[in-house]
C-alpha cells in the first residue's frame, strides 16, 4: 500500500475542477494508493514519472517506492498537460 501526497501545484489544479470532475479524478488518484502502476499508465519520455488518463484529463505523478509514496505533481487539461 503506497501513500499518496498531492504536491501544492495539483492541489491548485485540483482547486480549479468542476465538482463531477473532481469526483472521477480524486477516484483515480485513491486507486493509485494500492497499484501506483497501472495497465492504462504511461511512463513519461520527457521528464521522470508517469500519467493516468481521466476522461480529457491526465494525471501526472511520481513513485517512490523505497519510501512506498506516490507524488501527485500536475491534474491538467489533456490540451495543457504536457507544456
């Protein structure tokens, strides 16, 4: 079981949500606690860590697995996410 910790940029774009969307994103992100790896996850080329999708919106997130934490950093926009 790995513990999840929303950086303050997520947090911020988390703040920005609709509520139904906030809903489905924080479902996806609770998911992460007991597989931080997915089959739908992607590792990132450009920079270290990986991305779940949610609808049109992507969740980008670190592991770290000596200390079992997983590191929300960006919830943006599909359009957004990787500039």
């Amino acid at each position: 079981m790995h513990k999840i910790q929303i950086i303050p940029s997520a947090i911020k774009d988390l703040d920005r949500l609709d509520k139904k969307f906030f809903a489905q994103i924080k479902g996806k992100i609770t998911l992460l606690s007991s597989n931080p790896r997915p089959v739908n996850a992607l590792k990132l080329t450009s920079e270290e860590g990986y991305r779940i999708r949610s609808g049109d919106y992507r969740i980008l997130y670190c592991i770290d697995d000596k200390n079992k934490t997983v590191y929300v950093h960006r919830v943006k926009h599909r359009k957004d996410a990787y500039r």
